[in-house]
C-alpha cells in the first residue's frame, strides 16, 4: 500500500494449501543389434533421437492429461485443476463465436488479476479457428500466407497439440499457474548386459526422465469444451 513519511508499512500474506506433488518416471526402451550400433551410427543416432522425441510426446500428453492417478501427473486438464469457463447463450449475445468464449477467458484470468498468455488447442480445432470468415469472405486470422506460429488470438501465443482432446481448449497464465520440477532431465543410456542381450547381441538403449508438475493456481486456467451451450429452456 501506499505509505506517509514515517508510517509502518503495509504486510502482505500468502495463504497456502499444502499439496503433494509426487515425483513420476517417464520412459521407455528399445533394443538394437551391437552391430547397427557399432556399424551405424547413424542410423544409431536416429533411433536416439526418435527416443527423445517420443519421451517428450508422452511428457506433454501428462502434462495436459495425466489424471494424477500414481504413476501418472495430474495436468492441467484434470479434473479440479482448472475453471470450467461456464459461458452459454443465456449470458452472451446470439452472435458470440467460439473465438469470443476463448477471449472471454482470457479475461476471466485477466479479472482474478493474473494475465493469460496461452491458448492449448487442437490441431484439428485451430484449424477450424483459421477458416474462419467475415461476411466478405476475408479470413478473420490473418492471410493464408502467414504461418500458424505467428497467428496469436487476443495476443495469446497457441500451443497446438494433438493430445489436447478435440472439441477442448484451455486459456492459461502458464507462468503463474503450475510449475515444471525437473528431477531429472532425458537421459539416454545404453545397456548391453539386458535379459538375454549378451546371447543375442543386442544393445538396449533406454530414454528416461524424472518430474514432478504442481498446479498453483487453478484461476489460471479456463477453459474446457470448445462450444457455448444453449439457452436454458424457458417456462
């Protein structure tokens, strides 16, 4: 607060919940000949990198799906974790588009004093979202020529991904809201001595993280179905 000269200053307090925020393991393996290691590396190199790849698909499916439910992450999309954006056609004008409900919770965050940065989509949804038209014909974001990355909606930057559920969406402040623990960063490593790999001359290389993920704040996140319900029927 604003103080005079000589006056006590004002005190804040933080009132917090404890929460549990278990530690998961992510990973998976794959099996290789030593030859192709040793031969090709290559192709070596390639399986590496596809084992990284995938670890990070399976991350982000639990940070926006994981049901919390042990060994998996409670994301963001988890029951409890976000507000239900609750717009239907009783409280907005017959004309409001589903571009309008995701500005709307936009403001919702921006209202609990926070500020909403991103947009978890669809792939499928935002393109539906990029066709759309104005009474002209024009395309109301952006030229067909400008690419999806630098298309952001009301300012917010888009995150599109296939394992957020088509027909679902989520605004967020992502930095406000939940952070990422990192226990332990991808590792790849590689096994010879692997149930039967000595006998078959096999190599098991092994993709593998540790995280934990809290969310701080669940005014942070709005959202959930991608339509405005209907007007409640009248009396």
């Amino acid at each position: 607060a604003e103080q005079t000269e000589g006056s006590s200053k004002g005190e804040s307090k933080a009132e917090l919940e404890e929460k549990d925020a278990p530690v998961r393991t992510i990973a998976h393996f794959i099996k290789i000949t030593k030859q192709l290691a040793e031969d090709a590396p290559a192709l070596a190199a390639y399986i590496n990198t596809r084992m990284t790849y995938l670890l990070d698909r399976r991350i982000e499916a639990q940070l926006l799906n994981g049901n919390g439910t042990s060994p998996n992450l409670s994301g963001i999309f988890a029951t409890g974790n976000y507000v239900a954006h609750g717009v239907s056609y009783d409280d907005v004008p017959e004309n409001f588009t589903i571009l309008d409900l995701i500005r709307r919770c936009a403001t919702k965050i921006n209202t609990a004093g926070y500020r909403a940065n991103t947009l978890f989509i669809n792939p499928m949804d935002f393109d539906t979202l990029r066709g759309m038209k104005d009474s002209q014909g024009q395309y109301l974001m952006g030229s067909p020529m400008q690419d999806n990355a630098s298309v952001r909606p009301w300012g917010l930057d888009v995150c599109e991904s296939a394992n957020v559920t088509e027909g679902k969406f989520m605004v967020a402040d992502t930095v406000m809201g939940a952070t990422i623990y990192d226990r332990q960063d991808i590792t790849l490593e590689m096994f010879e001595q692997d149930s039967d790999n000595v006998q078959k001359n096999l190599v098991t290389i092994r993709a593998e993280c540790r995280m934990a993920f809290a969310i701080e704040s669940v005014n942070c996140f709005v959202g959930g179905d991608l339509e405005i319900a209907a007007k409640s029927p009248t009396a």
